[in-house]
C-alpha cells in the first residue's frame, strides 16, 4: 500500500490521496509539512468544534482525535463537517469495524498504535492514509512490505525515547521511511525527537488535555498550540 491509496508490491510511495496533476499537495505530503500532529481524546462530541477551532487559532490545520471513548465517532464527523480545510484524522483505530466506520465519516488519515494488515487494506482500499505503530525492525519491514513509510514509533518514551529511535531508524534511512514519535512527548523533549533527520513530526497529547477541555480552556490550547509551533521552528525553520 502507498501512503495514500493501492496496495504496492513495489516498495512505498507517498500518499496519492489527491492528485498532484495540478500541483496540488498529497495528504501524506501535507502531514509531512506539520512538526506536530495533536493527538486528542474528546469525552463530549459537544467539544468537537471548539477544540478544533482552538487548534486553527494556534496555527495548526490537523486534528487527530484518538478512538477511546464513545463520543469519539461522533466528534470525527462533526469536525470534518464544519471545518473541510483541516485535515482530520482518527487515532487509535484497532478494529476492522473503527477503521471502516472511520472511511465512512470521511477521515483524512488514521493512526495506529500497532501494524494490523487487515486494517492497512482497508485504508488502502479507501485511499486513506494509515500511519501504523512499530517498536521494532520487524514491525518497521514489515510495515515497509506493505507500502507504508510514515510510521508511528509509540511509545517512544518508554521504549527509550530518542537515543532509541535514531538507533532503531538508522539502518533503514536509505529507504525514506521515517517516524511520528507519540507517547510522553511533550514541549520539554519535542526538539530532541524533530531534530533527528528521520522524524517528520511528533504526536502531541499534552497539547489538550482532558482538564483542559472539560473546563473548556480554548485559549490555553490555543497558546500551546503556539508554543508547540514556535518550538519546532527552533529546529526546522
């Protein structure tokens, strides 16, 4: 599978989820242009729109709501309704059922906390880009295999944060696979992971947490959405 569409025997090929014929960008070439990917937990479906909005105000045109609670589903389809310029993304899609029910609200891509083939296909069959979890050569080659390089290395902390990454990566830099590192990222330790040449983002949790959207503190969000940008320019202006 490409990054973007049909199964590929042939080695991986960066999304092709819109066309470039008129020079337009590739979901997988737009996601690769944002240093952070906010991953988001959403209780209330009636949050969608205003954690979304705080993100925009902040500078950052992608969502990934993570598929943990039940409000999850219903959240996806009412950002992507009301906001068609942001790219909208479903995270922790485990399932065949969460990742079909995601193709049918019309995601922009997915993420994975570990490799399934069965739900690769699927998004393959969608032509929706699916960024899969992997912890070792075995996962990374595996993943490779089936068309996949941009590759969720979770949970990076705890496997052994950076030091681990630019050891685990480097045997495969020649091939152009590279690593969105989720998992007790946060603002303190983004630089380290972005300034490895393999890394094209880092997933961001700590950008909203729960407290922050219960209680409804749009502008806090909106203000480390700002920090979090300004940070990674640091590394790659």
């Amino acid at each position: 599978m490409n990054q973007g569409g049909s199964v590929n025997q042939g080695g991986p090929v960066i999304s092709t989820s819109s066309s470039p014929a008129g020079g337009q960008a590739t979901t997988a070439e737009r996601l690769t242009r944002h240093p952070v990917i906010p991953v988001i937990v959403i209780e209330d479906e009636n949050d969608a729109e205003a954690r979304a909005e705080a993100l925009l105000a902040g500078g950052l045109d992608l969502i990934e709501v993570t598929l943990r609670t039940a409000a999850a589903a219903a959240a996806l389809g009412r950002i992507i309704r009301r906001f068609p310029e942001m790219l909208v993304g479903a995270g922790t899609v485990v399932t065949r059922e969460q990742a079909q029910r995601c193709l049918d609200l019309g995601v922009s891509f997915a993420v994975a906390p570990g490799f399934n083939p069965e739900t690769l296909r699927l998004f393959a069959r969608g032509g929706v880009p699916f960024i899969p979890g992997v912890l070792s050569p075995s996962e990374i080659e595996s993943a490779y295999a089936h068309g996949c390089s941009l590759l969720k290395f979770f949970p990076a902390e705890a496997a052994g944060g950076p030091k681990m990454l630019r050891a685990l990566a480097a045997p495969y830099e020649s091939l152009g696979i590279r690593f969105c590192p989720t998992g007790g990222v946060s603002v303190d330790n983004m630089k380290e992971y972005l300034s490895l040449p393999q890394v094209f983002a880092v997933g961001g949790s700590w950008l909203a947490s729960k407290r922050q959207i219960a209680e409804k503190q749009w502008p806090v969000i909106t203000q480390q959405t700002r920090e979090a940008l300004s940070r990674a320019r640091e590394v790659s202006p």
